[in-house]
C-alpha cells in the first residue's frame, strides 16, 4: 500500500488521479488531482497517519471533512468528494482560483483603502460562515484566497468548530487551539464556538495588513500567549503615524480583550469597512500608547473571577447583534411614527443591535440637466438631514445608528441589493397608500418583501385604527 506522503503522480484514488504535491502541512498532505472520468479537478487532501503523528491529525481531518459536507457558497471550496481508499482517508475539494491573503500580507503595510478592502471581503467571508454555525479558530493570511471577483475564500477548516457536530478537534488536545499569533484571548483559555474569536483573529490580520507588524508578536509558549489577556498591542498609529483615525478605531475594536467589548458580529466590521466616514470615533481610535499597567492588572483580576460563558451556537450570538435596515421613503408623519415604533420593538430586545436609515434617491428631468450632478448632491444631502430628523425621535446611541442615501430608478432593487451588501437580518419598510400605477407595477415594499434576503416587516398606516404590520420571511 503507498503512503499517502508519498503519492506518485498517476496514482488512482476513487475517480481521480494525482498530477503533483502541492504542499505538505502539519497535519496533512495536499495534492492537485484530475478527475478520470472528465469530471471537475479539484485538490485532494490526506491526513499524515504516519508512525508517530498525533491524534488531532485525523480528527483534524475529520472535523474538515464533516464541515465541508454542511456549508456552502462563494465563501469555502466545494466538496467534490471524501472515502477510504487504499492510502487511508481523502477528501477531494474545489481549487479556488485567486491570490492568497499571504501574498498581500508580505508587501504591508498597504494603504488604508486596500485595507479597508481586503478586510471587507475577509468579514463578509466570516460572517457567512458564522451563519452556517462554523467558527473557524484558525484564521490567518495563508487560509484565505480572494478569488478574481474580490471575494473572500476560507479554507483549512481542521480546527474549525460547527454548532452541531461534536468538538473532536478539542477533545484532542489540552492546549489552545490556533496559530499562536492570531488566536483570541477565550481561545487561550480554552473556550470555543464565539464568532467574536474570529473576529479578534480578524483585527490581528486588519493589524498586519496596516502596519506591516503582528499585534502581540509570534508567542512560543503559554507565557507569552497569556498576555494577551491583559495587555494591549501598540496601537497602529504608534507604527504608521498617518493611519487615519478610523481605521484604528476597527482595529483595535476587534482586538478588545473582553469578547462583550468588541464588534458583536463580522457584519458590522465589514460595514465600518466599507463606511468609513461613518465610523464613531473613540479614544481608540485616537490612541498613540497602549493601556498601562493598572489596566492589566484590572483585567488579571478580572479574569481570576470570571465565570465561563454560556455555550452558545454560532448563530444565537448572532441572533443577539442583528443589522436591522429601515427604508424611509416620503410619506406623512404617521407612517414615519408608524416606522419609528415597529423598529423601537424589534431592537427594543436585543443587545448589540445595529439600525441602518436608508432612503433611494431617483433621477428626475432636473438631475438630467447640464448642472444635474449639483442639483442631485444638493438633493443627496437633503434626503441625508431628512433621515437624521426621522432618527432623532427614537433617542437611540449614535453609535448604533448608520444613514444611507443611495441613488438608482429600481428603488426595490437597490433597496435589496444594499440588504444583501450589508448582511441585513431584517428590513423595516413602509406602504404608503394604494394607487393605480402601484396596482399595476406593484409597489415598493411588496417587491422587497419578495426578494429580499431576510425578514422583512411591512408597515401600513390604517385610518381610524392606527398601524398595522405583516411580516415576511425569506
């Protein structure tokens, strides 16, 4: 029987058939192989079941095994196949075409626009697995590919935790789990399954994207791992002097040492990402010196006291951050009531809520004129100090507030595609009062309600009996 560390180029495995090595980790072996029957090629992966090899390398293998088996879309490779075979077990995959996040690593620091780019496509990338119930626990440059269309791949799921498989990377091994460099503080400490880990080990690659640097250095042992439980990295401006404020500010966010005290899902870095300008600035994003030592001592008692978390799956921390998305359209003074209560009760629950106030400009026979780009900034900013006005009655924390205006005669698809950009969870919108183009065309808020991804709530101002809302699921 051949080793499966040794496959020759020809060698059969079910209906593929090597071509070459491609890389050989630690814990497993890759291959590029064809598929016999001229079927798709792909890259086949074994584990190394050699004399010697520790445990966690199969039950790495088949934790990826199981996981690739259960999520799905642009975000991860396909699993084209997985058995036993005459070397032991193997999984096929899709080879992702793209650039390695390595690659972009090794000519940082990037300026901040790259940064701000790659990172979006990273945190979308996160957050679609963390819907699928996946935390990856291991993520760094080399296990991401962005693929032609800038979006964002992850790969190498065999530390990966699934809400609803069994732990068997963990029930392998006493100590943390991950590359020592990017793991999160609960990872060191032993607790699994937080989507914000990811999010932490996000903040460590948006860090060496900036500055060139790793946050806290490549610790070699447990010491040196544990002080990232108390103690701060150098704040990014302290390395780039002309980092702006902003993009500080997501960094350190997300390398918060208490999971509560960072972004709550990968959907609202992605956002601030790509947002920029809307960004809340703190004294983290201001900061030139790191915490000193009172406030690691704080943090050490801290965590001599802290209670364990309570086990979650992924998608319930989720559930506890949702990105609600409020369409205000022109509309009387009651409907924006109407909309202003129904989005007070469906936040009023949860903890780490974000809102976004989002209004659809169309183009007109003005803003075709010759000074129409003028006369369409001028309405922009309007429509701007409109949605801010419709906002302030809810006294709600800035912080958590987001204002859009976006332009385009499709209002429901743009309406949708924004949705679909910024991971909304659910969509509050208004119906304003029948017509007969609307008859005919159907209105906005139906179509929304249709295509959107996600929950939408449709608000309707009854006369002579007040709102009244339905609600449709995607």
């Amino acid at each position: 029987m051949e080793s499966a560390a040794h496959l020759r180029p020809g060698t059969q495995i079910a209906a593929y058939r090597v071509q070459e090595k491609l890389r050989e980790g630690g814990m497993a072996l890759l291959y590029r192989v064809a598929a016999g029957d001229g079927g798709e090629a792909g890259l086949l992966k074994v584990p190394k079941l050699e004399f010697g090899s520790h445990p966690a390398c199969y039950a790495g293998f088949e934790v990826e095994q199981m996981i690739l088996a259960r999520v799905a879309g642009p975000h991860v490779p396909r699993l084209l196949a997985s058995g036993e075979s005459d070397c032991g077990p193997y999984l096929v995959m899709e080879e992702i075409a793209g650039k390695s996040l390595a690659e972009f690593a090794a000519a940082a620091p990037l300026p901040a626009a790259e940064v701000a780019r790659l990172g979006a496509a990273l945190a979308s990338a996160l957050h679609d697995l963390h819907r699928q119930e996946v935390v990856h626990h291991d993520l760094k440059p080399s296990h991401v590919i962005l693929r032609a269309d800038g979006r964002a791949a992850l790969i190498d799921f065999g530390l990966a935790f699934h809400g609803h498989l069994p732990d068997l990377a963990a029930a392998e091994s006493e100590k943390p789990l991950g590359t020592p460099a990017y793991i999160s503080p609960e990872q060191i400490a032993g607790v699994r399954g937080d989507p914000r880990s990811d999010v932490f080990s996000l903040g460590v690659v948006l860090y060496l994207l900036a500055t060139g640097r790793l946050p806290f250095g490549e610790p070699a042992g447990m010491g040196g791992l544990r002080r990232r439980l108390y103690f701060d990295p150098p704040p990014p401006r302290r390395i780039v002097a002309d980092l702006p404020e902003w993009l500080q500010e997501i960094i350190l966010h997300c390398l918060e040492v208490r999971a509560d005290d960072r972004y709550a899902t990968a959907a609202q870095v992605a956002h601030d990402l790509q947002h920029p300008e809307q960004v809340t600035l703190t004294q983290r994003g201001r900061r030139r010196k790191r915490a000193g030592p009172l406030v690691a001592a704080r943090r050490w008692l801290a965590a001599l006291s802290a209670a364990p978390p309570p086990r979650r799956a992924p998608t319930a921390h989720l559930a506890l951050a949702p990105q609600v998305m409020v369409a205000i359209d022109t509309g009387s003074e009651a409907l924006f009531q109407a909309l202003r209560d129904a989005t007070r009760r469906i936040v009023g629950g949860e903890q780490h809520w974000r809102v976004s106030c989002v209004s659809v400009l169309e183009p007109s026979l003005l803003t075709e004129q010759e000074d129409g780009a003028e006369i369409m900034r001028g309405l922009h900013m309007q429509r701007l100090v409109e949605l801010h006005h419709w906002a302030q009655p809810l006294g709600l924390p800035q912080e958590r507030l987001r204002f859009h205006v976006l332009e385009g005669r499709d209002v429901p698809a743009r309406l949708i595609e924004y949705a679909r950009a910024s991971h909304a969870d659910h969509i509050i919108i208004g119906a304003r009062g029948s017509s007969g183009r609307r008859r005919l065309l159907g209105s906005v808020s139906s179509r929304v309600a249709s295509e959107a991804p996600c929950t939408v709530t449709v608000v309707r101002v009854s006369h002579g009996t007040g709102m009244s809302t339905e609600c449709a699921d995607p």
